[in-house]
C-alpha cells in the first residue's frame, strides 16, 4: 500500500478495525445484559437468541462477563476478516481510481 492510497482512505487496518468492533460489540452485550438483570424487559428475546451461540450468555453480571468475552472475540474474528477482504477488494478499485 503506498501513502497515495493510504490518504484517499482506500484500506482499513485489519487489527485495528477487528479489534474496535470487537470492544464495542462487547461493550453492548455486556450492557444489554447488565439492564435486563436489573429488571427491564428490554433485550430479553435477543438476549435469549444470543444464548443459543453465546455459551453461558445470561441476564447476570456473570452471564454478562461470559456473553462480553464471547461477542468480543466473534466480533473481532468477524471483522478482521472483513476488513481483510475489503482490502483485497479496494485494492482493485484503487488502482482502477489512481489510472484515471
């Protein structure tokens, strides 16, 4: 990647990107658990949704740790490898930008 490309804003950093989408995926699920255990309905569905991939993930401050580790770590998997493969594609359109 040369700094040409890097300044129009045609890649992302891979680890960088993963691990923001990662904290704040986390960070939302560890919330949304911590509101319905201390008594709102809000979330509960979902909640119960997520516990289907989440192992351990429940409306406790404990299921809540356990749903944040597991979101943390799917999320930044994820993305990675989103923002791996919009490289790979930006990478074309790039170069199709800068020969114009």
């Amino acid at each position: 990647m040369n700094d040409k490309q890097h300044r129009g804003g045609c890649h992302l950093h891979p680890w960088a990107f993963g691990f923001a989408a990662a904290l704040l995926w986390a960070v939302a699920i560890f919330v949304l658990a911590i509101i319905n255990a201390a008594g709102g309905a809000y979330g509960a569905r979902f909640i119960f949704s997520l516990s289907a991939f989440y192992i351990g993930y429940a409306p406790t401050f404990i299921g809540a740790i356990i749903g944040a580790i597991w979101a943390f770590f799917d999320a930044g998997i994820g993305f990675l490898i989103f923002a791996w493969l919009y490289n790979c594609f930006a990478r074309c359109c790039c170069k199709k930008e800068a020969e114009k």
